[in-house]
C-alpha cells in the first residue's frame, strides 16, 4: 500500500455531514456505520492506536454500500470508498475472507470456470432453483436451504446462452464509428437480453462492433471486498487485451463493471501495486463509456428516438445507480434519452439517486439492512405512479425487482438500454 | 475502580447497545473540534426510561456521564474528557406528539433539527432555529448549547422556541419543566436554565418546542461589496430602515475564495465581503422591502454586485456558499482555531476591522464569517499544526480577539457553547461571582459532579 494513500481521506474534519447522507446510517443510527466512523478507524489503524483483531471489525468495515454518497456530499472530498476498501484488506488479512467470498474470486478469476459454473448451474437449474415469474422482473429462488442465500431471495435468472457466446467477435458498421464492448458477468450469464438491446442498438446506427472473447470478469466484486492482489490480476488480463483494440469507445453496461475499469484500474496500480501499469490503466480509463453517455453525446440516437413510439404508453421512472451517477457521472444523458421517446411519459421520483441498497455483497452479507434501504427505494417508485422503473444496472435491477416484489408491486423493471431498443423497433415493454 | 461492574449493569440493561470495545469507543471519542476522548462505555440509549435507569447507576459509583447527540459540535460539550460514560441518545429521533392546534410539538432529544423541518413543511409550519449544521445537529443538541443559526435576526435562536422539557436529573429523576402554557410563570424557569448549559445540570431525553407559520413569501439577496467597512454599516442601514430581515448573513473575503475553490461559484474578483440577505412574510411586504433594500444599496458606491435569487434554486446556490465555508476551511491550513464571538450588533465595523488588523500583525490567515445580523461572527484563525511558530501566534491572535471583543461588551462564544475550547476565558467575561453562583446551581442539581465534568469550568 502505498502512503499516498491516506491523503485522500485524511481531509475529513468530522464535522458530521456524512451521517445525514448515509442510507446505511439512517437504519443503523450507530457511529461505526457511517463516514467519518469508518475514516477514524482506519486512521487510528495507521497510526497504530487500535488493530482490527475485534471481530466487529468486519462488520463495522463490511456494513457499507460503497455507494459514495458521502464522498458526494464531503465538503472536502474525502474519500471514505477507498478507506473502506483499504480497512478491509486489513480486515481481511485478521480474519481472512468468508468462504464464499474465496470461491467467488476463485470462479470470477477465470472465464472458463465461470462458464462452466454457469453451465452446471443450468443443467441443474430446474433442481436448484425456481423460476419465478410474474414478479416485477423474472428470476430465481434457490430451492435448498443453504448458508449463503435466502430460499425466499429473489436472484439473477440463469441465460441458456451467454451473451460471448452468442455474438461473433466483430459485427460490421457502415458508421465511420467503432466501439468495443466490454459485458460484464451479470449481461452475460444472466440478463443477457440487456446485452441483445445493446447490440440491437448499435446495428440500428450502424457502428461497428467488436466483442472480445477473452475479456475476464472486472475484478470489482473482488477489489471491494478487500482482495485487490486478486483484482489486480483481472485488471492486467483485461488492460492488456484491451489495449490492442482499437476502438474509439468501450462501452459497458454495467456501471460497476464500468467503474472498476475506470476509475478503481489506475487506483490499483497507483496506491496498491506498482504502478508500472497505471499509464496503461490510465489510458483504457479514459475510452471507457456507458452506454448512455455514449449514445446521448457521440451518436445520433436522441434525434433517432424522437420519431419512434413504444407500442403502448407507459409511464416511467428512473433510479440512478450509484456507480453510474457518482462514480461516473451520468444522471442526464439516461433520462433525456428515455424523454425523448414520444409515448414514454418520464416521472422522477423522490430520492431518485438514493441507493438502492444492493451494494455486491452487502445484500449478501447484511441483508436485513439491505432490504431496509430497497424498502425505501421501493416505496419512492411506487409513490412516482409510474408503470415501469428504469435503471441502468443488473445490481440495482435485481435489487428494486425484490424489494418491489416484497411490496407487492407489479411495477417493471428494466434497463435503460432495452427501453431505448424496444422504442426504435416499436415495441410494447 | 466500578468501571467493570458499571459495565456489567448498563450491559444488563441496554444488552447489545452497550459498547466497550476499543473499536466501538473510539468511533465515540471525538466530535467537530477533531480532539478526542475515549469514553470507558458506550451507551446507545432507546427511551427516557434507560437514560434514568443509566444515570442512577453512574450516580451511585460516580462515573462521569457526557450526552451526546451526533457529535457535531464545536466547543468538545460532547467529549467525555475523563472517560466515563458516553451517552447517546441519536436513537432516541420520534416526534411524539403534533400539537396543530397550539403550534407545538413533543420531540425526542435524538430528533435532527432538520428532520423536523421535513415534518412540519407539509403542515406549512417550520421551527426557526437553523443552525449551518441542521441536517446533522439534533435538537437536543440544538438546545445543550442553544444553538442559533441566521434567521435568528427576526426569530431569534433555540431557547426562544422551547416551551418545555423533559429531563433526567443527575440521580435518574425524570421530570417535566415548562408547559404548553404561552404564559406560565409559576416558579422558576428552569426550562431556560437547562438551555444552554451544555449538558452539565441534566440530560435533556424530550423538547416541548413551539413552532411557526411558513411566511407566504420570501427573497434572498445577494450583495457583494469591495470594502468590509461598507458591508459592517450597510448592516445597520437596512435595519434602521425598518426593516427585520430573516437573516443577514456576512462572508469576508477569505471566505469568499476558499469557497469559490471548492465549489467553483464564481464571484467577482475583487470581492472584499459578501452580504447575504434573506427576507420573509406577506408577498407585498417582501416585495415593498426588497426594493426597500435595493434603493439603498443603489446609493453606496462600494457595492460590485447585487443579486436577488429569482426561485428557490437560486437561492440555494446564494446559501450552499455560506453553509459549505466552514468545512472547507481545510483548504487553507490544517488547524484552526474556530470562535464564534458576539458583540452588539452596532460594534460589528470595529470588530471586523480589529481583526484583520490582529491577522496581519501576526501574519495569519483569519477567516470572518457569520451572522451579521445579530453581530455573531466566526473567526477562524488559520495554522499549520506542523508549525510550532503559527500555533503560537494563532493563541496570541485569539487573546488579543477575545480581549477586544470583551471590551465592546461582546460575548465569547453566541451559539457554539463554552465546553472545553472556551472555558479559560469564560471568568474573564462573567467575573469570578458569576462563576461562583454558576458552581453552587451545578452542586444544587449534580451534587457529586458527574454530568459532563470539566466543562464550562465546573
């Protein structure tokens, strides 16, 4: 770790403000669950006044979304995400990690065992999980009660064909314009039809594609948790593939995948590894894009929209996901697009970039408080009136989908993309 | 020492919200002063019932008990400088009860100020203190160190709100002072005494608070000036025009730029002082008084720029200014030393003016900034903690401040509270009878001397 490091926290005059921020705050009301809390521990770690050998420590340091409202609303930007992430290779390297946790770097690590994880998870999909239809958007239950994950969760559906496998590697544009597509595992494996609008979306303007097979999960999951000598190791595979291919954009759409590249790469390489990589990941950083942000302010889709209909009227809401709107800084170019659609009716709704409480892990590790904070996401799109709720990631997608679901609501959900690409081919959502 | 089986006996009670781990304690040391203090316990308290139970036991062993509510205070009142107990009652956030029709409501101590705003908007009502920290200070806390923010000019600060309370006395007796009566004199006003003295008489666990029509209309203004002198009287003029504004706010030039660093607001280049005015009620009199205002201001020549917010977002803007200068302080030095001295209103140019001639005497950075309105400035005198040299002349800035402040028949401190930062020149303001009568009203209410010891000299 490099010392630098602690600059970018140590700003914090405790002033406080944090705590009127914090989604996990306002259900915990406790100290160690905030900002300025977890900033102190980690000072005092440095400093040596304390250690983390107290078991309390992985869940004073894992109860926290990442989610950066505070670092938003810190009048002196203190980075209170890379102290978490920080305390928690301390953490981690007490108390170790969960075993789940290991397993899921171990799969995440490997494309191909990632495939084949996938795969057995469908061949026994019908034994292991159930289906759940008619619920705000379809998913699974796991049938076997198990340590990890609720019977009454409502998770990620399993795609029968994944996202790499389905494209050919290059698809032809007549556009001067090319980008690449880095998918990200959770289009991939399993709303895998968020990665199909993508596709349909970028033929509609013509621009040439090129999907590279041996692109390796982010590393994000990983990196959060506090394991960043594994993330780094996926940040390399992925800076090097991507590096040979020219592409004037590589757009994901999956906003913490897109953070991880984009914002968490040079950070690896700048405070917790030699940085002979941090130009190289400076540099992939800069050709990183969502979707929107791309569609809205590189191409001519907003003009394109403006003349298409949906097959039937709906009104829609938007929640910003927190990596997309705080980490990467779109919350406009997603919500003119959708506008523009002539029988899309918009309605924000109260608290629209809230979090939404899904936080990776978190809803892993905490989900009582998970659920506490989509409760309150839940309620906001409900009082929107809106028929349909959009946001422009998996986590939050499936998140809103449960929380939904637990309220009873038939409210949709979907993802920016495929609103866009249902509008141009006339469809109904 | 009791420590273990005082430990013992609140964990029996609290269960889980009971801390004594290290990790646990020292996230509960420290509050915006930035110093800290380990408490021995922590005690996460739920309802009055606890916080007397809680009380009768540090009475009984004499453990020193610090309220605490979310530990963004600016004088250490919150800082259990000798260990003990650390009290906290930010569980403790319900409104109990909404009395519409006697415009009043029950609170709990733990309530944030501003999330009783967000509660009476709806009803058009408001509660008039708003102290800078009202998104992350509680009424409780608002009332230890009878907290006042800009409106105070026309609705003057906490204690003018209070109607009554519920405390905890030293030995675990809950009692209520004051009522829902506007007029009430029977006996002594203890509720007054309770606010303001910082935790040190008893625990507040529920405020009877009095709260107030949203005026149909109101404006802020925005007024930059390229002489400090002018901003100080202009002050004067407007409120000698018959005219009570919500709030004048003032920001001096250092200020204005370490803000315009961080938020990238844009004012004028040569801005010696900004005022921020912000005025209220009927539509026609806010009307009649903003062009009140601007007729003046046309005829002072030292005016660069005037600025009416035209909505609400405008005037967020003209307001984040302000409420953002005190965290962002930081971008200068380190350390600061943060007083918030008061003089009569009328004195303000003398002082404003003292000060900066006390900053370049000793070549310092001191940042003024506040409410010149009600003549309550905060002067932030700007080191650098690695600079033995800086902190000497910061401490000698801030005596000479103080003496001159002292002299114009101000006050040392008009909203942060005397706590730890401020207590050695506390006799110099009231004089050693005044400590005296202060010492024997502590012993009458804290025989034994465990609520929120060492602070305020007592």
């Amino acid at each position: 770790m490099n010392d630098k490091i602690s600059e970018s926290w140590d700003s914090c005059v405790k002033c406080g403000i944090c705590r009127s921020v914090c989604p996990v705050f306002k259900e915990e009301k406790s100290e160690p669950f905030v900002a300025r809390g977890h900033i102190t521990l980690i000072q005092e770690l440095i400093k040596g006044n304390l250690n983390f050998s107290d078991k309390l420590s992985k869940e004073y340091l894992g109860k926290c979304l990442l989610c950066t409202t505070c670092v938003e609303s810190c009048p002196n930007n203190a980075h209170t995400d890379l102290a978490v992430i920080t305390a928690r290779t301390f953490v981690n390297k007490i108390h170790g990690v969960p075993l789940y946790k290991k397993i899921m770097a171990q799969v995440m690590s490997q494309r191909k065992v990632l495939d084949l994880s996938v795969r057995m998870g469908n061949m026994f999909s019908s034994f292991m999980f159930k289906t759940v239809e008619n619920v705000p958007r379809k998913g699974v239950n796991v049938r076997m009660k198990n340590p990890i994950v609720e019977k009454d969760r409502l998770l990620l559906p399993i795609s029968k064909r994944t996202f790499l496998n389905k494209y050919p590697e290059s698809i032809n544009g007549k556009n001067s314009k090319k980008v690449a597509v880095f998918i990200g595992c959770a289009v991939n494996y399993s709303y895998t039809e968020v990665g199909d609008a993508l596709i349909n979306i970028l033929k509609t303007l013509n621009i040439e594609v090129i999907i590279p097979k041996n692109q390796v999960c982010c590393g994000g999951p990983i990196y959060y948790a506090g394991m960043i000598d594994k993330a780094e190791k996926l940040a390399k595979k992925n800076i090097e593939l991507f590096e040979k291919i020219e592409a004037d954009a590589i757009l994901i759409p999956e906003p913490t995948c897109a953070t991880a590249i984009k914002v968490e790469y040079p950070r690896i390489f700048e405070y917790f590894s030699n940085n002979k990589y941090l130009e190289k990941a400076k540099k992939l950083s800069e050709r990183v894009r969502d979707p929107s942000d791309y569609f809205y302010n590189d191409t001519d889709l907003i003009n394109i929209l403006k003349n298409k209909k949906l097959k039937k009227e709906h009104s829609v809401t938007y929640h910003d996901s927190c990596h997309l709107n705080r980490s990467l800084g779109i919350k406009q170019e997603p919500r003119e697009l959708l506008k523009a659609i002539e029988n899309l009716n918009f309605i924000e709704m109260k608290d629209a970039d809230r979090c939404c409480g899904n936080g990776g892990t978190f809803s892993v590790d905490f989900r009582e408080t998970s659920l506490k904070i989509g409760k309150r996401k839940a309620q906001n799109i409900i009082n929107s009136t809106a028929d349909t709720v959009v946001t422009g990631c998996s986590g939050c997608m499936m998140q809103i989908a449960e929380a939904l679901n637990i309220e009873n609501s038939k409210i949709s959900v979907k993802h920016t993309i495929e609103v866009i690409d249902k509008a141009l081919r006339g469809e109904d959502l | 020492m009791y420590k273990n089986k005082v430990y013992k006996k609140i964990k029996s009670l609290l269960g889980k919200r009971c801390l004594n781990d290290k990790l646990s304690k020292v996230q509960y040391s420290y509050d915006a002063t930035q110093k800290m203090y380990s408490p021995d316990i922590v005690a996460l308290v739920e309802n009055t019932n606890e916080v007397s139970e809680i009380l009768k036991i540090a009475n009984k062993y004499k453990v020193p008990i610090v309220p605490r509510g979310w530990g963004s205070g600016f004088s250490g009142g919150a800082l259990n400088i000798e260990g003990g107990i650390c009290l906290s009652l930010e569980k403790m956030d319900k409104i109990v009860e909404f009395d519409k029709d006697n415009l009043m409501v029950w609170v709990e101590a733990g309530l944030v100020n501003y999330d009783l705003q967000e509660f009476l908007k709806p009803y058009g009502l408001f509660f008039p203190p708003d102290p800078s920290s009202w998104k992350f200070s509680t009424i409780g806390g608002n009332i230890a160190e009878n907290a006042g923010g800009p409106r105070a000019v026309k609705y003057g600060v906490t204690k003018n709100w209070v109607n009554g309370l519920e405390i905890v006395l030293a030995d675990g007796t809950v009692l209520n002072v004051g009522s829902k009566n506007i007029k009430d004199v029977a006996g002594y006003n203890i509720t007054d005494l309770i606010i303001g003295s910082e935790g040190t008489l008893a625990v507040v666990t529920k405020a009877l608070l009095r709260v107030h029509p949203i005026s149909d209309d109101k404006k802020t203004i925005q007024i930059v000036f390229n002489g400090i002198r002018a901003a100080a009287e202009m002050v004067n003029n407007i409120l000698n025009s018959k005219i009570i504004p919500t709030s004048i706010e003032f920001v001096d030039k250092d200020a204005i730029k370490t803000v315009d660093d961080a938020l990238n607001v844009g004012f004028p280049k040569d801005a010696e002082a900004i005022l921020i005015i912000e005025i209220d009620g009927g539509i026609y009199e806010v009307e009649e008084n903003s062009k009140k205002i601007k007729r003046l201001c046309e005829k002072d020549k030292s005016i660069i720029a005037f600025r009416v917010a035209k909505n609400e977002k405008e005037a967020d803007e003209i307001w984040i200014a302000r409420r953002s200068i005190s965290p962002t302080l930081k971008r200068i030095a380190d350390g600061k030393l943060n007083e918030d001295i008061v003089v009569p209103r009328s004195k303000l140019p003398d002082m404003i003016e003292k000060t900066q001639e006390i900053a370049k005497k000793h070549n310092l950075y001191i940042v003024s900034f506040g409410h010149a309105g009600d003549g309550n400035i905060h002067t932030n005198i700007m080191y650098h903690t690695d600079n033995n040299k800086e902190i000497e002349a910061a401490k000698k800035a801030m005596d000479e401040i103080f003496s001159f402040c002292l002299k114009l028949g101000g006050s040392i401190t008009g909203e942060h509270g005397v706590g730890i930062t401020k207590q050695d020149y506390l006799e110099k303001q009231v004089g050693s009878d005044n400590i005296k009568l202060f010492k024997n009203i502590k012993k009458a209410f804290d025989p034994k001397n465990i609520l929120n010891p060492h602070k305020m000299r007592l």
